[in-house]
C-alpha cells in the first residue's frame, strides 16, 4: 500500500474515530443531563409530597374552616398552626409552606402561611392569593387529588410547588397545603453542570480534529482523551451520588417526623406490597417494621389489614380518596386512604392514616 493510500486511510480511521466519539459523548451528555434533571425534580416533589402527607394529620379540619370564615388573626388555632408550619418549613428546607381555602367572597385566600410573621413573601390571613395559586386550586379541584406543577414569576422567582387538598370528613375539599421549593439554585447547578460538559466535549471535538491529520500512532493520544472524558464522567457521577446521598438524609429527617407522629401511617403499592410504615402503626397492629414491610397486606392478619384491603379495593375503581370510621372501645378510629398518582394520572402507591377521633367528636357534641 503507497504512502498516500496509507494517509487517506489514517485520516479516514481518524476520522471515523472522531465521529464515533463525538456522537458517544453528545448521547451520553444528553442521556446524564437529562436524567439528572428528571431525577432531581422527581426527588423534590416526591420530598415534598411526604412531607405534605406527614403535616396533614396535624391539622384540625373543623377549626380550619372555622378560621377560613371568620378570618380572625387572633385566633389561638391560628397562632398555634402558623408556628407549627414555621418550624416544619425551616426543619425540612422550603421556601414557603401555606395553606389556601376559598373564602366566604369566592376569592382564593391564604389561610395559614408558614412564613415568619411581617418576614418578605409572608401572606396575611385572607389575603387574595395570585394566579399562580388559583391556577393551582383549578388543578387539583380538576384531579380532585395531589397537583405538582412549576412556575416563574418575578415576585415569588422559580418554584416547584406541591399542592395536597384538605378535606373534610365526608371527603369534600375545603382547602389546600402547599409547599414550594425554590428550583432557581437547583437548576443552576443542573445548568452548570450541562455547561462543563458542553464545554468537555468541545475540547474533545478539537482533540480529534487535531488527531484526524496526524497519523495512526496519535490515535492513541486520543483514545488516552476518551479516557479522560470518561473519568470526567466519572466525577460528574461522583457528585451526582454526593447530591443523593443529601437527599437521602433529608428524607432520614422527613422519617424521624413521620414516626414521631402520634397517628398510624402505612404505604403499599398498587399491587398491595407494604412500602413503608411508622413506629405508630407498628405498635397498633402489633407487629415489627421488618415483618410487615415487602409482604402484601393480602396476606397480613388482623382487623387493620382487612379495612386496608377494603379502602385499597375502593381506591382502585374510584381513584379518589376514601374513607371510613370504626368504633373500638373508647375510641373511634378514623381511616383514610389517598392515592399517589404518577404523572399520567396512574395510581403508584395508596398512603393509609389511622387516627383517633373519639376526643374531637365529643367536642363536637358538646358544642
């Protein structure tokens, strides 16, 4: 083979080389930006959504409704919740953390906000809520069920906004909790990292243009830069694994809140496999965390199990919330069950509360 044949054939291999690796390293840096991005939004509504979930049984519905009609600061349900959200924002890191009911003019107020009092951003009570919440209330009352949707806007910046109804005992929605996480510091560090790997494959794109016109033995200079890339990827990895393992201990936080709650919680998925439950659950059915979890609540004993089948069949056809009470005792037990719906509406996991609501109906019947 002559000389020139030997050049065509080492530009055409370094040529070939260079496509190869050029196309390899755009795939892979769309293929890691992307799933970064859906991993980390993912995280952070499903963050948000537990945390939602563990405040909920905190809040007094009768009171709350109370409050959203009267709208009247002074009101010691008012003070008390508003601090108990305060502390729960800060703990659990949101930007904001509120409650929202139509008031008695048909306007979306805020009811009770988790912002510190006269603090930039707080609401006051029955204060008129902004598009962006009403645009919130609309989806939800369309779902009739939990509504994650993003905005941007000069007086609040970028959000990520979770939205969970607060209903009433006979299912119907008199409110909402919402909680925002700002999304501005989160996509700026997903942008940054796009930038460092646009950035990485430019500078392997100019490598092996230099390569093409050399000859075969620098080809091996540029698979030594392939190497390279990959252990640039490598580290993009690494840090991607340190922002997971953040996550991970923020969700530990979220579980230290959940068992600390005096009310039964359990999550099974949708084919009835125990997910998760807290200390208080554990403790009403008598059984240890290890026993239930992974095993189908179908083949579970007790009487706890067999209403949780029944609101988990219920849930299925209806995909609504559903509901029901039990006396045992002295107490009367109250269980509700929500479903968690992926992003195509397709019910994933069914959440189940147990609580005792023998002290407030007495209330009720002593007023």
């Amino acid at each position: 083979m002559s000389h020139k044949n030997q050049r065509m054939l080492t530009s055409i291999l370094a040529s070939v080389l260079l496509a190869v690796t050029l196309i390899s390293n755009i795939f892979l840096f769309l293929m890691v930006y992307r799933n970064t991005d859906r991993r980390v939004r993912s995280e952070i509504a499903q963050r948000a959504h537990y945390s939602l979930v563990s405040i909920m049984p905190q809040i007094d519905v009768d009171r709350f409704v109370k409050l959203t009609q009267t709208q009247d600061p002074s009101d010691p349900y008012y003070k008390q919740f508003q601090s108990y959200l305060n502390q729960v924002r800060i703990q659990l890191g949101f930007k904001y953390l509120y409650t929202t009911a139509m008031g008695p003019q048909g306007k979306l107020i805020y009811v009770v906000d988790g912002q510190e009092p006269g603090s930039e951003g707080f609401s006051s009570l029955g204060e008129v809520t902004d598009t962006t919440e009403i645009e919130g209330w609309n989806r939800v009352m369309a779902a009739n069920g939990e509504v994650v949707q993003e905005s941007q806007s000069e007086q609040w910046g970028s959000l990520m906004s979770v939205y969970l109804p607060i209903r009433d005992r006979d299912g119907r929605i008199v409110g909402l909790m919402g909680a925002d996480h700002e999304m501005t510091t989160v996509l700026n560090a997903v942008n940054s990292r796009a930038q460092f790997f646009a950035i990485l494959i430019a500078l392997i794109t100019l490598g092996g243009l230099t390569a093409g016109v050399l000859a075969i033995a620098l080809l091996r200079k540029a698979e030594a830069k392939r190497l390279l890339a990959h252990n640039q990827l490598e580290r993009a990895y690494a840090d991607l694994d340190l922002k997971q393992r953040e996550l991970a201990a923020s969700e530990a936080l979220l579980r230290v809140l959940i068992n600390a709650a005096t009310e039964s919680i359990i999550l099974v998925d949708a084919t009835g496999k125990v997910r998760d439950a807290n200390t208080a659950l554990c403790k009403q059915v008598d059984e240890l965390l290890v026993d239930i979890v992974n095993k189908n609540i179908q083949d579970l004993k007790g009487e706890e199990f067999e209403i949780f089948r029944k609101l988990r069949d219920q849930i299925l056809v209806s995909g609504q919330t559903e509901h029901l009470e039990r006396e045992e005792g002295e107490k009367l037990l109250s269980y509700t069950a929500y479903a968690v719906k992926d992003a195509d509406g397709k019910i994933e996991k069914i959440a189940f509360y147990t609580q005792d609501i023998a002290w407030r109906r007495k209330m009720e019947r002593a007023l």
